[in-house]
C-alpha cells in the first residue's frame, strides 16, 4: 500500500483531493497496488463509508477516511447513542431551541421557496398554505430533496445547477431480534459480505436493547441497487426476500450460531424484524462528484446551504451532517457579526447552465418522499 499512500502523508489534503476523478480500483492500478488490499481493506472501507463497491468509489473518500485515522487521535473511534435517535438525539435538541424561545414545527411539510425580485428569500410556504418569515433560511434538506425545490428564478446560478450531479444512495437497514444471545463484540463491525456493510449487536452496544439473553443486530444493507453496485434492486424487494438474504449471510458470519450449521443443529431464530429503506441517503460519492459540492454560503444573501453534501472534511456521514450545519452557523455568525465570510465556493467550470426550471416540488407525504426512511410500501408504510 506504501506507494500509494505516501503522496498522501506527504502531500495531505490537495493529493486526496486530485484523487477525486479515480474510482477506488483505477487509482490501485495507477500505484500497482496489489488485489488482496482490495479485497482484504477497501471493499469494506467504501460499502461502510458510502454503501458502494470499490469500483464505484471515489478513492479521495477512503483516502480522506484514512487521513483521518491517521491524523486525529480520535479520528478511527465509533460509538453509539445510548438509546433511540428521536428521545436521545431529536429530542434534546428540540428542548435546547426551546428553551431558548425558539420553536420547533413537525408535520408541517415545505411545499416551496418564494423569492423577491432581487432573488432574496421572501418566505417559505408549507402545505397547508401557511407561510413564514426570516431573517435568515438554512436549509438542512437532502440534496435530492433540494433539488425539487429551487426556485425558478435561481435555476441557472451555477452555484444550484452543479447540484444536479450530486444524487442519494439507496440504502437499506435491518433490526433483527434473536431468541438467543449471540456471540458478540461490544462495538461496530465492518462486513465484506456482498450484501451487508456494517453491522452491531446492540444488546451489547447500546444501554437501551442491553441484554444478556437476547441478541438484537442492527445491519446495514448495501450495496442494494445496481447504480450501487449490486446485482439486483433490492429496494423494490418484500421485506420478507431482504431477511431472507440477510439470514444466508449471517449464517456466514456466525456458522456455529445461525443456520443449519449451528452447533446444536437449529441456530439462533428471529423473532422480530424490521426493515427501513432509504433510496436516496448520502450522496454517491462516485468519481468526480468532490468537485461539484457547494459552500455552505451561497450566492443568495439570506438563504445558506447545510448538509452532509455541501463541502466539509467528514463527507457523506452523520458527522459530515453536523461539521456542516456547524459551518452554515459560521456564516450566519459572521454576517451578523459584519465579519468577512470564507465566500461562496468557486463553481467548477464544466457546470453549464441550462433553460431556466420550475421546482417540481416534493410529491407524497410518505418519509422517503423528503429524504427519510420508512418501513413497509404502498399505503401501508411508517417511520422508523
């Protein structure tokens, strides 16, 4: 690996950043890396890093996670929330707004952004046909969901247009409770499994589903489209066909305690399961897309652009999520504060503007419809 690393120690960011146009298996042929290290590190690094195969990957995306690792003393840790996303991460997030008089609205779904003439923000619309005012808008929304709302008057800004190649990975993930304790380690499991990226006991890793008699695994499912690079849409599978196949790889990573093959000839049975699919997560971080992410501060005075996919170290991820919204609150603070801001980020010069578009807006009220997961499909679905 030393041959195609050492640029990177030496050089830092600026060589991860050149390496943006190779996939993953072209800059190993470019250094002569051998396949085992595919194989053996990368297959699971890019499936953990952006539900996708190395072949699909961007090499600056393992190389950035590996500068990372390297630099940062804390930089190849993972941890756990120790309990459910909305009571111990959504919850008290909404109580610190709160607390501080600010207000927090669920279902209330944005139908449009509406502009002045100067091409300012004028409000934001919701679907029951209320509107609301602000000094400043952030929008925190997933790039696929963005996309359906710029407004007409801002569809040939470059800055919103190199938009249009930034798309969501589907992804899908699984909870599998067993009538037995598995045989388990207290932390985050990386998988080369053709299906499964990453995986935990939780019973072992979370306060919450601690158990010392019964296992409950949380699976990550991917790549499970063949824009991802999988054989098959298993997004458009029944719940019952993802189990299934999720079941026949465990039996691999557990042969003495899942399957026929178990020692006492039955293995460990499933009990409960659910299954959440989200067909547009991170981004797809495939060759060339580094080049096409925005600042978070935007040719538009009032409106700032947060999430993951906007340009920030920790790329597609729940903590790129968060650096984001850190450094969209940079802007707000220096325009306040009549501070110099770092600029809107330069547009790279291969985004051509095209006829002027009116937003399609987001259609459905299902969760996946802005951005999030949900189980079930049809009329019978729910939010995780």
């Amino acid at each position: 690996m030393v041959p195609g690393l050492l640029p990177m120690l030496i050089e830092g960011q600026s060589f991860i950043d050149d390496q943006d146009e190779l996939s993953v298996l072209e800059f190993m042929e470019k250094y002569g890396m051998p396949s085992r290290i595919n194989d053996e590190i990368f297959i699971a690094m890019g499936k953990a890093l952006d539900f996708i195969d190395p072949d699909k990957l961007s090499m600056s995306v393992v190389l950035t996670a590996m500068n990372r690792f390297i630099n940062e003393a804390d930089g190849s840790q993972t941890a756990f929330l120790d309990g459910n996303q909305p009571d111990r991460l959504c919850e008290p997030i909404a109580n610190h707004i709160k607390e501080r008089g600010g207000e927090v609205v669920c279902e209330k779904p944005l139908t449009s952004i509406e502009v002045n003439p100067d091409n300012s923000v004028r409000c934001i619309k919701f679907a029951d046909g209320s509107e609301i005012t602000a000094d400043v808008y952030i929008s925190a929304m997933p790039v696929d969901v963005v996309k359906r709302l710029i407004p007409e008057q801002w569809s040939q800004m470059p800055y919103f247009c190199q938009l249009d190649e930034l798309e969501g990975i589907p992804v899908i993930n699984i909870q599998l409770w067993f009538d037995r304790k598995l045989d388990s380690v207290d932390g985050l499991c990386f998988s080369r499994s053709p299906l499964l990226s990453v995986y935990a006991d939780m019973s072992t890793c979370c306060a919450e589903y601690a158990s010392d008699t019964n296992s409950m695994l949380e699976l990550v499912f991917a790549p499970c489209s063949p824009v991802a690079g999988s054989d098959k849409n298993w997004i458009a599978a029944s719940d019952e066909e993802i189990i299934e196949a999720t079941l026949t790889e465990l039996e691999r990573l557990f042969p003495t305690e899942i399957g026929e093959g178990a020692t006492d000839g039955i293995g460990a049975q499933v009990t409960k399961s659910t299954v959440v699919r989200v067909p547009r997560s991170v981004y797809a971080a495939t060759p060339g897309r580094g080049k096409f992410r925005p600042s978070q501060e935007s040719p538009i005075d009032n409106f700032i652009m947060a999430g993951d996919f906007a340009t920030q170290k920790y790329l597609g991820s729940m903590e790129g999520a968060v650096l984001s919204g850190k450094l969209a609150a940079e802007v707000v603070c220096d325009r306040a504060a009549a501070r110099t801001t770092k600029g809107v980020r330069a547009v790279d010069k291969s985004v051509v503007p095209d006829k002027t578009r009116k937003p399609v807006g987001v259609r459905g009220n299902y969760p996946i419809a802005f951005g999030g997961g949900q189980q079930g499909s049809g009329g019978n679905v729910s939010h995780p």
